[in-house]
C-alpha cells in the first residue's frame, strides 16, 4: 500500500479514503506529503501535545490538561493553492462537511479571497476633560501620532505600526482612536504597550482623567470577503436536481437576512468551522466571536456573514466578515501543536491564514444549507455522531465500530438503542 499527493488530492493504492485510514496511516500520508517533519510526527503519535511548564504558564491554578480531537479537512483550493487544514473540535461532522463543501468548490474552480489591511484598533479613553485641554490635545496629534509610532520599535522593524489617529466624542468621553498595523501577529499585547505608553503621554497634556487604554475586538479593520461558485452538477442529490438544490439553497440564505433567528444558526455554522481552526492555530476563537456578531448587526439587524444567489447558471456564495487572528506571537508561538498546523497549512502571513479561516466557514455553511433543503441536517449529523454515541454506551476498541455501524443500519440514535446492540454484540 502506497499514498501520494497528486496536486488535487491523496490517493492510495487501495482506494482507501482518509476517513477510513487509522491514525497512524494519516501520520504517514501527511508525512509522505510533506506537511510533517519525522518530530511533528511523533509528538502527534505521543498525543502529549503540552508540557506542564507550558500550561502553568498559560493558565491558573493549573491541574492537567482537556483534550480535544485533532483532525485535518481537505481539498481546500484558495486563490490558486490546495491548502489541508488542521481542525480542532469534537464534532466529527463539521471537518467532514467543511471537507465535502470544498471538494464541490474546488471542482468549481476553488476560493477567491479579497483581504483588507489587517488594522486593529485601540482606545483612550478620557472623561471630565476641559475645552482648553481638548483644544490643546487637538493641536497636539501629530505629536502624539509620532510617540505612538514610536513606542514600539520591534513592530516598526517589521514594517508595521500606527498608521491612523483619530479624535471621537461622546457626551462626556472623549476617546482618541488609534489604529495599528500588526503585521502577522494577533496583535494585542503590542497595542495595549502602545496604548498605555501613549495614555501616559497624554495625561501630561491635559486637565482631566484617563479611564483607560484598551484594544478594540471590533474586528473593523480586518474584514475579508470570501466567493465561491459552485456548478449545478456538484450540487445534486440522488433524488434532485443541482439546480433545484441551488434554487434552495438561495431562498434559505434570503430567509437568514429576514428573520433574526435562522441569521444566529446560520453564522453559528460558519463560526463551527472558523472556531475549530483558530483552536488549532493557538488564536483567540473568543475575541473572533466578539468581532463577528457585532459586525453582523452593524446594519441594526443582525445580518447572516453569508449570503448566496445564482449567476451565469452557478450558485455563487459570498461570506463578509472580520476575521482576528494571528500567525506568529503567544500562544501561536508557545504552543507546540500551533506550530504543528501552520506547518500543515504552509502558512506564511496572517493574510494567508485570514484567507483559509474565511474559506472554511464558507465552506461549512455550503454543506449545512445544502443538506437543510434536501436530506436534512440529521441524517448525516447523526450518523458521523454514531461513534460518540457507542462510546457513551460502554463500547470499547472493536466494539465500537460495530456498534455504530448497527446504530446507522437502524437510524435509531438513541442510548438505549446502543446499549441495547452492545448487550447483543457481547452475548454472542
């Protein structure tokens, strides 16, 4: 048995597909590709994925260490490139919905991705200031531009820094706003160090108080679109027509924009996949959350990230969104299976980064709307859950397959049914 990479995908001799292979085939297929280094190999193969020193250092009153499962979706093709993407989640069937969504698209041509500027943006903020000490503070920006920009040589050296201050008001608060160039870091310990320097400078020009310095999560100055079109033929079911799936497929996205409740469900499904790469690249998933929901109710109504219609007979999606992450610095840094995933990916900016995240979520809302208005979402939902399911009835090793294969020969996902096949298996 033997395994390649052909530019489009893994084969194998065999036929074997990646989700049937064991672990340690998986290994051997990333490593055989390239994507692994004999060391990221074992570290996967220990399954010992951080040191003690390291989590006392990331956490308090640290007492062990809670796993989740780390997998890769595939047949992600973004601006010209075919990208694996390491995953963490302990949902099986958002890797293989995110997998099956970007072979469809990939067969269609792929992703095209369309980053802004990666800004993020900090606040001052000061309270009870006169009109003089405005006045002054006003005159001053240049001055106070020029000692921001300086209060962070290392990321002057990379070629990023302040590139925006602005004055806002707000009854009795007055905040200056500045916005920072990260370069490929995250970002937020350099902007606060920033920030409070900055604070500190201005508090000598002023009659009045400094509430706080503080970066923003607003995640406005790190918008990417995602588009993707998809071919009627990569749509179909065996019982409807692509084109009816397409047609679907758009009415379901204009319900998202018109009720509040389907928009919440519809971007939790992008945010299943968004959040389980982030978990794997060490990013902050909270502070991507943060920046996500408020920017879809930046119309008044909280908005879908998503929405698809048909063009030039294809269903063409397109996903606008903030995406706040990061490729180097932190946890990304400290983290040993961080590294592992940026090193799988081929990463080399946070641009790039930016671009697969968003591909992903664009991805995982392709297949939920698709199986919403044909199968529904259940039916593979429930079967990829059927080992969690047997595992929660007491299957172990072999048992476990053969009870999840009985549990999806009988559509019956319950745990009484499993532990019902359990008992039968065990009696013969």
């Amino acid at each position: 048995m033997y395994w390649w990479w052909n530019g489009y995908g893994y084969g194998c001799k065999t036929g074997m597909k990646i989700y049937e292979m064991t672990d340690e085939q998986r290994i051997k297929l990333l490593l055989d590709g390239g994507y692994l280094t004999e060391g990221q190999a074992d570290l996967l193969r220990s399954r010992q994925t951080i040191s003690t020193d390291l989590a006392d250092s990331l956490s308090e009153n640290q007492i062990g260490s809670f796993s989740l499962p780390y997998g890769f979706a595939t047949d992600f093709l973004v601006d010209g490139i075919d990208y694996l993407v390491p995953m963490v989640i302990e949902e099986p069937s958002v890797i293989a919905a995110a997998s099956n969504a970007a072979k469809r698209i990939k067969n269609s041509g792929g992703f095209r991705t369309f980053p802004t500027s990666r800004i993020v943006y900090g606040q001052i903020v000061l309270e009870n200031i006169t009109q003089a000490s405005l006045s002054r503070l006003e005159q001053a920006s240049s001055e106070i531009f020029e000692f921001a920009q300086n209060a962070h040589p290392s990321l002057l050296k990379r070629g990023g820094g302040v590139v925006s201050l602005n004055f806002n008001y707000y009854d009795e608060f007055v905040e200056i706003e500045l916005g920072i160039d990260t370069v490929d870091a995250m970002g937020a310990n350099m902007v606060n160090t920033i920030l409070e320097k900055t604070s500190q400078k201005v508090s000598t020009m002023i009659n009045g108080d400094v509430l706080c310095s503080i970066l923003s999560n607003s995640g406005q100055g790190q918008v990417i679109t995602v588009e993707a079109e998809i071919n009627f033929d990569q749509l179909s079911t065996k019982t409807m027509a692509g084109h009816e799936v397409a047609t679907r497929i758009v009415k379901l996205s204009a319900f998202a924009k018109a009720s509040v409740k389907r928009a919440v469900t519809h971007n939790k499904g992008i945010m299943n996949g968004i959040d389980a790469v982030l978990l794997a690249t060490g990013n902050d998933f909270r502070a991507q959350e943060a920046a996500a929901h408020s920017f879809a109710f930046e119309s008044g109504q909280y908005q879908p990230f998503s929405e698809w219609h048909l063009a030039e007979g294809k269903l063409v999606g397109t996903l606008k969104m903030p995406i706040e992450l990061g490729s180097v610095g932190g946890a990304i840094r400290a983290l040993p299976m961080a590294q592992l995933s940026l090193a799988i990916m081929k990463i080399h900016s946070s641009k790039q980064l930016q671009s697969v995240v968003g591909a992903v979520g664009l991805a995982n809302n392709l297949s939920a709307l698709r199986a919403l208005v044909t199968t529904g979402i259940q039916a593979g939902h429930m079967g990829l859950q059927s080992k969690s399911l047997a595992i929660s009835a007491g299957a172990v090793g072999t048992e476990i397959d053969l009870v999840a294969a009985k549990l999806n020969q009988t559509k019956n996902y319950t745990i009484k049914n499993a532990q019902n096949i359990l008992l039968e298996l065990r009696d013969k």
